[in-house]
C-alpha cells in the first residue's frame, strides 16, 4: 500500500468524520503545531519566501458520493502574522507541501517588528507561534539572484566594467546588460566600460550564468529562472526548490537508472514512467519509487508525483504559486 493511500484511509477509515463536512474537534483531529519558521527574519523591502515547519497539517479529504465516491482534497490553508492591536498580515501564495511543512510569501511593506504566526487547517483549527517571524526595515534576507535584481553598492573599490557612464560613489563595476543610472548621494563620476553582450535585464555573465545550470523560481505567478551553482552539484536533486533535470542534470539527471530511489513522491517525477498510457501519479514507498493509477484533485500536484507523463489534463501548471510549480518547464539554457 502506497503512502498516500495509507494516509488517504487514515482520514477517512481511522478518522470518524474525516471524509465528512462537519465535526472536526470530536473526530480527533489534533490542532495544527506550527514549531519554526525559516528564515526568521527578513527585511520590508521585498517579498520574502519562509517554509514553515511543523506537526499535524492535515488536508481535508471529502469523499463525494454523487461522484462514484470520489475523494475531493482541499489543500487550503490560511498563514499570518500577527501582532497585538494590529491587523493580521496574510501570507501570499500559501502551498502545502506535506503534513509537517507548508510554504509561505510574506509581503513587502509591513511593519518592522516580531510577529506571532497564526496557522489554519482547511479544517478551520488554527495553532499559533510565538516570536515565529522578525520584520527589519530594507531588504535583508531578500532575494538577490543575477536573474531578478542588481546587486547593491558595496562602497568598496572593485574592477568590474560596466558599459556605461555611471553617476555613482563608488569606483565598482555594475556587470549589467542594459544601460544603468544609480541613484546614489554623491557626485563621484566613473567611467566604465561594460563588456556585456547579453540583452537580458540585469543577468550577470559570470561561470553561473555560462555553465547554464540553476534553478526556477516563482515571482508573482511567473516562472523565472534563476542562473547559479551554489547548490547545483551538491548530489541532490531539490526539486520542491526548482531544480530539475534540465536545470541541474548534474543533480537530477536520471537516466539509465535502474534502482529508483526516494525519500518523497516529488523526488521520482523525472524517472519515466513505466505504465506506457495509464495515467496516474508516482508515490514513494519505503524509500522506492512506485506507482499509482489515480490523478488526485483538479490541478498538477507535483509533490504528490504528478508529471505532464503521468497526468496530462493537469500538468503543468499554467501559473505558479511556489518554485516545484515550474518545475516542468523547458529550461532556457544559456539565456
């Protein structure tokens, strides 16, 4: 028997009312714990990407008697931050991951200080976390990849070049494509010479950006992609954070393996699938790579080992809510 399965019929079989619309506290299902939340600080100028971690996130399963007993699954919970006196500051982009982790945007522009984390089921229990998240003024913390942002001035001499003449109060070198204009208080001219040919906005041309490898992201419902190594040849593929076996096939690549591993269903979803036209999605039992002929929900559930293969009518997603959303998309290499 497959996780899921042993998961879907401990809801519905071991649960009184887990497959039901009503009564929740009597069918013993436990208050959600969130326990930590990371990172646990980040700067008001920006977005900010957290992943909580925690005990008893429990979907709501629904079977539908009117549909041949269908399970329907809702996956929708509801992320805040909260502090006394103050309106509660909901999290963008909510996605549950699995019964101990769900990921979170915090939005720019709240005010600096600490907040206590308020977390609800689809089941409408909530649990709390104390002190769980800091708010500093800037953009500590904030997402600086080459692909979406210049870096900032250090205020330290550098020799990169730049194309362009800058107004600025330092002597560095901006490694940007297009024209650039800092804005800085100063009046200190340099002249540098930019030997960038790339058009795209703000994409660095260091051996990242060359070697093409890297990861997706996920900026206002649109897939990105993000051009670095720094975890790309680690030996393990992260797919939940956008690697994939175009992105980084020196992680992902899995082709020609026999012996199909896994700690999750996500990590089998670039094996191929081995039923040939039935459809269904990938499950990971006792640490192999297994299979499993329904297409749970309405939508691509990557985690849950969804694949354009397996699930054609679902995958991929048209949009995204988190990094794993894009994870079927063709990699842009050497862009």
């Amino acid at each position: 028997m497959t996780d899921r399965l042993k998961y879907v019929l401990f809801v519905c079989l071991l649960l009184p009312i887990g497959c039901s619309d009503s009564g929740t506290r009597s069918a013993g299902i436990p208050d959600p714990e969130p326990k930590q939340v990371e990172p646990a600080k980040g700067g008001n100028k920006s977005d900010m990407r957290v992943v909580i971690t925690g005990e008893h996130f429990i979907v709501k399963v629904t079977r539908q008697l009117s549909n041949d007993n269908a399970f329907q699954i809702d996956d929708i919970f509801l992320v805040e931050l909260r502090r006394p006196g103050e309106a509660s500051v909901e999290l963008n982009s909510v996605t549950y991951l699995n019964p101990q982790t769900i990921e979170g945007t915090v939005p720019a522009g709240i005010a600096v200080g600490t907040y206590m984390l308020g977390l609800t089921t689809p089941y409408g229990l909530t649990g709390t976390l104390a002190d769980a998240y800091v708010v500093t003024v800037g953009d500590t913390g904030a997402d600086t990849d080459p692909a979406s942002s210049d870096e900032p001035d250090s205020g330290q001499a550098s020799t990169d070049t730049d194309t362009d003449a800058d107004s600025d109060t330092d002597t560095d070198t901006d490694m940007d494509t297009d024209a650039d204009t800092d804005t800085d208080a100063d009046t200190d001219t340099d002249t540098d010479t930019d030997t960038d040919t790339d058009t795209d906005t703000d994409t660095d041309t260091d051996a990242d950006a060359d070697a093409g490898v890297g990861h997706w992201k996920c900026d206002n419902g649109t897939c990105l992609p993000v051009y670095e190594n720094e975890n790309c040849g680690n030996g393990q593929c992260d797919p939940t954070n956008g690697e994939t076996n175009q992105s980084c096939p020196a992680d992902c690549d899995v082709t020609g393996q026999e012996t199909l591993t896994c700690t999750d269903a996500i990590d089998c979803v670039f094996y191929d699938w081995p039923n040939g036209p039935v459809g269904g999605s990938w499950d990971c039992t006792s640490g192999q790579c297994t299979t499993d002929s329904t297409c749970f929900g309405s939508s691509c559930i990557e985690h849950w080992g969804q694949t354009p293969e397996t699930c054609p009518s679902q995958c991929p997603d048209a949009s995204c809510t988190s990094a794993q959303d894009c994870i079927f998309n063709s990699w842009p290499i050497g862009s």
